[in-house]
C-alpha cells in the first residue's frame, strides 16, 4: 500500500526552510510571501495567532478572500485565496500558490508532534512552500526534505539575562509566566495588589476574551501581564521583560523541566523588533536565589540550543475497510530514521472502545460508515471530563450521523446548547461553559453533520462571544483595580489609615486587604506590602492587638471538643490544634506523663493574651491525656498509695512492685522481665492487679484498653518526646494483629505500639495471648498439626507462624504422611488412659473436680469446636510433608508459676488434695468466680483436669 506520509510529496515546488530564533520576523516573511501569490495557506500552532493573522491579512485584503479555519471555527468565503489556520486544520488536499507552517520544531513534540511531521512531509504549496521555525529542526529537516533551500534569520535585538527579583519588583511592560491556570490567577491577584492591575493571557482563553486582554495591555491600561507559555508561539506585544515564575511543567504526562529551547522560546517574547529585552525569574520561585543554571542563560542569549534527534509521526494513509484495519493502519511504525511513531491518541482510544462497544459495531458495515466513525473520534475534548464521558459523546453523535436521516438532530444539539446561554457565574465557571460551548461549535463546523448547519454554527459562535466577553469583565474586574495606587498615594498624604478585620479573618486598610489573621499568627499577603510597607503595618498593629485579645478569651472559654491533637510527621512535631489552626505543640515535660505544651510563637500574641493562651493549653494537655490514659493513671495512683472505699491499699506487696514497673512502661511489660517477681505475687496480688484493669497473660502483663488506637497512638508519642525520637518508623495501621518489623526500630516502639516483636514480625498483644490459650487448648492432648484456625488469630503462616508458635514454647517438626497420622492418632489412643485417670481423680477429689465443672463449661465447648475441627485436619496427606507442634515446657521461657499447687505424680498419695479438700466451700467458691474471667494456666491441675474431661465427652 502506498505510504504517503512517510515521504514529501513530488512535487516542482521551490521549498525554504527560514530559520531562527524569535524576534526575527519569519512570520512576517511567510505572511509577505503569501500575499505575493495569487493564492496561499499558511498553518499556525495557536488558534490565538491564526486569529491575529486573519486579521490581519482581512485588513489588506478583504473579508471576501481570506478564510479562518480553526478546530471551532470557520470563515470560508466563497471565492476565498488565502487561508489562515491552526497547523490541525489546514486543509492540504487543497491546491494554492504558496503554503507556509510555522514552528515546525515542534514535529518534536509529544502531543501534537505528529500532525507538524505529516505538514513537514506533505504539505505543498504549488510554487513555493515555505518551512518557519527554529534553528534546532535543522538537522531533520535537511534528512527528511532533500533539497531544500535553508535561510538563517538572526534577531533584530539582544535578549539580555537579568538577576532574579521579588514579585513585588518587577519592573513595567513585564510578562510573567506560569504554567497553569491556577497558577495565573494567583499571580495575577498578587500582582493586582502591588501593581494595581493586570491582564492574563491562557491557551485555554476563546480568542475573543484573549485579544480583549492582549488589548487591554497593549492599550497601556495595565503594566504587566501573567500568561502561561501559550505567549511563546508568536504573539505579538511590547513586552521589555520576561519573568519565570517556575522552569518546570505538567506536560500531560509527568513533571518536567523546560529545556533550555523551551525557555528561549518564550523568553525571546522580551523586546520588539529593535528594543532590548530581558528575561529571568521570581526569587519566589523554583530558581529562588540560585537563578537560572550559566550554561541555560548562555544558551538563550545566544540561541545556541541542542539540536532536535526526532521527530514525532503518524500514518496518515489509513486503511478504512474494517475497524482493525483503522488500528493497523495507525500503529504502523515509520520507516525512515529521525521518526518515531507517536504515542496513542485519545481520538484512537476512543475508536478503540467504540469499535468495540456492540451497539456501535453492528453500524459499521462498510469502509464509509467506518471512516465516519473515525471521524466522530477526531472531536477534541475540550471539556477535560473524562475518557469516558468523551466516548459517549462521540458514541450519541455517530449513532445519529449514521442513522436514516444522516444529520444530528436540532433538538439534541438545542439541549446540548441550552446550558451555556447562561453568562453568570465566577471565572472558573465562565471558562468551563466556554470549554463546552467550544466543542459544541466544533461540532456544528463538520461539514454535514447537523441539520440547519449554518444556524447552529452562528448560534453558538454567538453564544461563545457572549461567554467570551463576560469571562473578560470577570477577569478585569478581579485583576485590573487603581485601589493599590489610590492606597499607597492617600497613606503618603495622610499618614494614617483606617483599619478592620473581617469575620473570616481577612484584615483590611481603608479596604485594601493586606491579609489575614489564622487562629493567633497574622499572614501578611505577599503583594499588599511595597515601599509603604511600614505605614500599612502601623495602621493594622492596633486593630490586630484588639482581635488577638478577642481570640485568646473565646479560646479560654472553648469546649473540650474545639481543640485537638493533630500527630505530626515526625510525631514529635504533632500539633494542638484549635478550630483547625494550630496554635501549640508539645514538648518534653519533667516525665514520661507528663510532657509540656508550649504556644507557638506569633509577633502578635504577647502579654496578658499569651498567658491565657498558655494556661488554657496546660490544662486541656493535662486533662486529655488523663482521659485517654485513664486506666493508667488509676494504676499509677494505686502505685503511690490510693485507697478504696474501704481504707485498704489499692494494691500492696510485690503486686504494687509489678505494677510500678508497667507504669514506667506505659501500660505494657513481657512476662518474662518479672518472672522471678511475679513467682512471689499471691493471689491477693493478682486479684488486686486484675481489678486495676491489668490482664496476667501468659506472655505479658498489660491493660487490655490501651491497646485501642487512640490510647496506643498517645503512649506512642509520650515514649516518643521523652526519649527524643525523632526518627520512628509507620505507626501500625489500627486493627492489623502482625506487622512486618523495621530492623532498624527499636523493639520499645512496638511494646509501645502494643506489638510483641517475635522475629521478623510484631504481634498484637491481646492476640498473641488468644494464640497462647487456644494451642494450649489443642496441645493438651497431646502433638497437633500446623492448623488455619489458629493462624488466623495472628495472621500469618508458614515460617512466620513457626516462630510465633516457638516463642510460646512449641517446636515445629516435619513428618512424611504415614508417620504423622501415627502420631496423631496416639492423640486419640489416650483418652481411654486419659478416662481412666480421670475417674480416680474424680474419686480423690470429687469436689474439687465438680466446681472446677461449673467454671469451665464455657471453654469447653469451645474446645469440643476445636477438637471436631482438629479431627477433620488429621487425615494425613500422603503426598506432602506435615508439620506438627509439640509443647515443651521444659524450653519454654515464658512459663508461668501455677496458681495453684499441683496434682501428685502418678502412683503417689494424693496428700496435697487432701488438705486441700477440707478448706471451705465458700472461700473456694470466691476464689473460683475471680479465675473464671481468665484462661487457666497451662500447667495447673485445672487445666489438666479439664483436658480429661473433654475426652471423657468426646468418648460418650
């Protein structure tokens, strides 16, 4: 198939290349060509400067022979020679004299790049044709047009580098660029404030608001000018100075830095065919203080620039016979070096889904309704809405261009229209009616695609000027105000001025805003503040010491639920926050409860005002971590001596010694770091500890209410400004049982945190004793295998749940199928043994075994559970190996002393239950009612005793 747009067209045409930097009147030249030939077309990269070529030429030739050709607009007269146009819309299969496209340099760009590419190869005036840009496309021009004729333009004037300077410094006729709308009506407020006022010039602008602004400048009714790089394509304006607020921008893909190309290009908007211009950055932005790198500066004021190593490009020959065909057709790659296929379009996404989509599918039966759809694809999105919302509006139109009338209905495109008639609304609002109503007019300029075409095209090309001309007296209204000049004269007459402050906190001199008052810290607006700077302070001092004074007795007064703990990054730099300002931080106190909260320090809060500030912020600090940490501060209380009702110690003995100890530990100890204490705690000790909210675990010693999050997250910052730790890791995320553990962590933060490290993991506190009760429960039967229920109490498996399980005093062991069933089953063979033991138990000490009935019967139903589920597991699997736990007391490091004397061994009197049998019933009871809120400790007869019990139900 015959590749078109991968190679020039034949053609007799004397082809030139005019080259240079800005400033050197290619435009101008191709413009004077053009109209030297009895017919022309020439390409623009902005819709903003084909208008102002149109113009132009109408003005010396006529609105009779010259054509506007646009994405959204079209001026086509009847006997039309010469056409203006944006590169996108240049209609190449028609023949003229002379054919001209600007910026051809940017063939290399990721977006549009392809479009420049196919012009450069395609693009043929009869007698001359003629190719305007920069130096850096020469190399590739030169490869892929041979013969062509290359002339250098140098510039009229000098582009001169300049020091960085303020915003408010800028000096007049000055241009400052930014790349986002945000960004320009930012600066432009600022700018406003200083300056008086300010037009904007944006890509996204209609090119009616847009001239309005450039208008507006040039006229002299402003100074300055905030404008995004859509100002470095060719328009036209006195500019003296350049000014980049940032050398960076969002290009539709990524963050990027401007090459130096990029900058030069719109830094040689500076000075006019013979005036000097400069060009250079805001100390306020990226560059602040370094200004920009020598060898960029050098690069610019000489127009020495990198050569361009390829160009973008797109099949433009597509095969229509089928919809694969199109895709095809589309990702073919060139086949000459210095090209590259560019990246997918949105046009071809949206083909893509369409094609897809079956409502769709069924309508293409032929290469005419397949080229229509790829057609409908081609609508930009101005709206930015979303891919989605694009295809279906692509989708709705196709579906009624190929329907039997052929034609999009009046009463869609009515309804589609009637939205935006509305001229109300902000700027933001303006813009975005503009953005629809833009491709509602692309619309109605497709040839043949709604019915009463010409109406619809008027319709909402008035409907855009409308919205065009309010979006224009919004944007003067906010940026283009004398009040700044008007101030600044009435303070140098009178001297003093009045001043208010406003409910939302914005402070004003005689109106002018100088800026605003947030919680107690006064922010000064950058552009309020001039030469006078000094007057305007002093007019604001008194009315800001008024409100701070305000501020601090409403704060005094602020319910508990006004203020908050805002935990910062790192935690020592959380904040205390009041109606969402903060005002405080805390800091290191005498000790580990009771750190210090310190107001931040603001020139305006002083004196009396400080002091209640102060005070306010000591007794919410203090009172909030007693909330929080309640339980324990009660714990800490009984350690120093408090009394119950009754007059008795809260706690005494070795007890008080324990419970001292998991004070200083913020709430949390291992069981293995008071082991030997622990032994000596009798059981009014433990019952004293219990009642004080500690739970006796088997692995640790901690309050159960702390590991919530919030109390968590509070002890974790009191560790945190106690020890100066600055550098912690992620706190863990509320409701995880096991945490990948940071090596480099202190093993205290997770203690802290509420986490026991075991290993390469932290486990929860609360859940690593469930664990430990729940394999005690299995194991007193002996080995058991490796099972999921109880894995899914911590969370893991496999090596992870290995080391856990050792760390409670197991040993993991591999066996082949045939060996572990056997040893499973001797789980099985014990209860007849087991049933036999428990009988003589029962005969020895029958009432002992029948109250230990009534405090266990809860557990052992959970048991019978485990054990069902247990019996499903134990069928071995003869193909893998099988793990199997064993409990080892003897290794186990966190054994606990057991509440209760032990049974005799086997064989032996059973003396100890004996003496046991003749205490009384009802101290016997009161003891069992306190040890049913907690699991039985592994090695008390109780829990053995339980264990035969449950096979003794297991076996009836």
């Amino acid at each position: 198939m015959k590749q078109l747009s991968n190679r020039a067209v034949e053609t007799k045409s004397h082809i030139k290349a005019v080259l240079g930097p800005t400033n050197t009147g290619k435009t101008h030249l191709a413009v004077e060509r053009m109209l030297g030939h009895a017919s022309g077309m020439i390409g623009l990269p902005l819709r903003l400067l084909a208008r102002e070529i149109y113009d132009r030429i109408v003005d010396k030739k006529g609105t009779a022979h010259v054509a506007l050709i646009t994405g959204e607009e079209k001026i086509i007269p009847k006997h039309a020679h010469y056409y203006v146009c944006t590169v996108e819309s240049m209609p190449i299969e028609k023949t003229v004299e002379f054919l001209a496209v600007d910026e051809v340099q940017l063939a290399a760009d990721y977006d549009r790049g392809y479009v420049f590419t196919d012009r450069l190869l395609r693009a043929r005036g009869r007698q001359e044709t003629m190719f305007l840009g920069s130096e850096t496309a020469r190399p590739l021009i030169q490869r892929l047009i041979p013969g062509v004729d290359f002339i250098n333009r140098p510039r009229f004037s000098e582009l001169i580098y300049v020091e960085p300077k303020k915003l408010s410094r800028l000096p007049r006729r000055s241009a400052l660029i930014t790349f986002s709308a945000n960004n320009v009506y930012g600066y432009a407020e600022m700018l406003r404030r200083a300056k008086g006022g300010v037009a904007v010039v944006l890509g996204a602008l209609s090119p009616r608001t847009r001239n309005a602004q450039v208008a507006l400048y040039q006229n002299g009714d402003v100074d300055h000018l905030v404008a995004t790089d859509a100002i470095g394509m060719g328009l036209n304006m006195d500019i003296d100075h350049v000014s980049f607020a940032a050398t960076a921008k969002f290009d539709g893909h990524q963050m990027r830095d401007l090459s130096p190309a990029e900058l030069g290009q719109i830094a040689g908007r500076a000075g006019r065919y013979m005036n000097n211009g400069t060009f250079g950055c805001l100390t306020e932005g990226a560059d602040y203080q370094t200004g920009l790198d020598p060898e960029v500066v050098f690069a610019i004021e000489n127009h020495k620039f990198a050569p361009q190593t390829v160009f973008q490009w797109r099949n433009s020959f597509i095969d229509f016979t089928r919809p694969d065909t199109v895709i095809r057709s589309l990702e073919r790659a060139p086949d000459k070096s210095g090209l590259t296929r560019t990246m997918e379009k949105l046009d071809m996404d949206t083909f893509r889904r369409l094609s897809e989509n079956p409502k769709i599918k069924s309508m293409l039966g032929g290469p005419a309704a397949v080229k229509m759809l790829w057609e409908v694809c081609q609508i930009p999105d101005f709206r930015q809405v979303s891919d989605d919302e694009h295809a279906k509006l692509c989708m709705g139109i196709y579906r009624q261009i190929s329907a039997d009338h052929g034609r999009i209905k009046e009463d869609w495109i009515a309804n589609m229209v009637a939205p935006y008639k509305k001229t109300e609304g902000n700027i933001d609002t303006l813009s975005s009616r503009i953005a629809h109503i833009r491709t509602l007019t692309y619309i109605a300029n497709r040839s043949g695609w709604c019915e009463n075409q010409k109406y619809w095209q008027s319709e909402t090309r008035v409907i855009e000027d409308r919205l065009s001309d309010a979006l224009h007296d919004r944007l003067t209204n906010r940026f283009v105000s004398r009040r700044t000049s008007v101030l600044m004269r009435e303070l140098r007459q009178k001297g003093k001025l009045m001043a208010n402050v406003e409910t939302d906190g914005s402070v004003y001199v005689e109106d002018h805003f100088i800026g605003t008052i947030e919680g107690f810290q006064f922010k000064e607006d950058a552009g309020a503040f001039g030469e006078d700077s000094n007057t305007l302070r002093n007019a604001a001092n008194k009315v800001l010491a008024e409100e701070i004074k305000k501020r601090a007795e409403e704060f005094s007064l602020a319910e508990e639920s006004e203020i908050s703990l805002i935990y910062g990054d790192p935690l020592t730099q959380s904040t205390i926050n009041w109606r969402g300002i903060a005002i405080g931080k805390i800091v290191k106190g005498p000790s580990l409860l009771s750190p210090k909260a310190i107001v931040q320090p603001t020139p305006v809060l002083q004196g009396d005002a400080l002091n209640i500030v102060q005070a306010k912020l000591d007794r919410w600090l203090e009172a909030h971590i007693g909330d929080i940490l309640a339980p324990l501060f009660a714990l800490r209380e009984a350690v120093d001596g408090a009394k119950d009702d009754e007059g008795n110690e809260r706690i005494s003995g070795m007890a008080r010694g324990i419970a001292f100890q998991m004070v200083e530990k913020l709430g949390t100890i291992p069981r293995r770091l008071i082991a030997k204490d622990f032994k000596d705690v009798d059981g009014s000790g433990r019952f004293q500890l219990k009642k004080l909210g500690v739970w006796l675990g088997a692995t640790s010693l901690y309050i159960p209410s702390l590991l919530k999050p919030a109390p968590a997250q509070l002890r974790l910052l009191l560790w945190a400004l106690h020890n100066n730790q600055d550098k912690l890791p992620d706190i863990p995320p509320a409701g995880l049982c096991t945490i990948k553990v940071d090596k480099n962590a202190s093993r205290v933060f997770y203690e802290v945190s509420g986490y026991r490290v075991v290993g390469n993991n932290a486990v929860r506190l609360d859940m690593l004793e469930r664990l430990a009760n729940a394999a005690r429960e299995i194991s007193l039967k002996g080995p058991f295998p490796m099972d999921p229920d109880l894995m899914s109490l911590v969370g893991t498996s496999g090596d992870d749940f290995k080391e856990i399980m050792s760390y409670l005093g197991y040993s993991a062991k591999e066996y082949d199928a045939a060996a572990a069933a056997e040893i499973l089953a001797t789980r099985i063979d014990k209860t007849d043994v087991e049933k036999s033991e428990e009988t003589t138990e029962k005969t020895t000490d029958n009432k002992q075994a029948d109250e230990d009935h009534k405090s266990e019967e809860a557990e052992q139903k959970e048991t019978l559970d485990s054990e069902k589920k247990l019996a499903k597991k134990e069928k071995p699997d003869t193909e893998e190996k099988v793990i199997i736990f064993t409990h080892k007391p003897e290794g186990n490091q966190h054994k606990q002393k057991p509440t209760r004397k032990p049974f005799p061994a086997k064989g032996k009197k059973p003396q100890l239950k004996n003496k046991q049998s003749h205490k009384s019933p009802k101290h016997h009871a009161s003891k069992n009612n306190q040890s049913r809120q907690t699991k039985l400790d592994p090695d008390s007869p109780f829990a053995a005793l339980a264990g035969l019990k449950d096979q003794l139900k297991v076996k009836k």
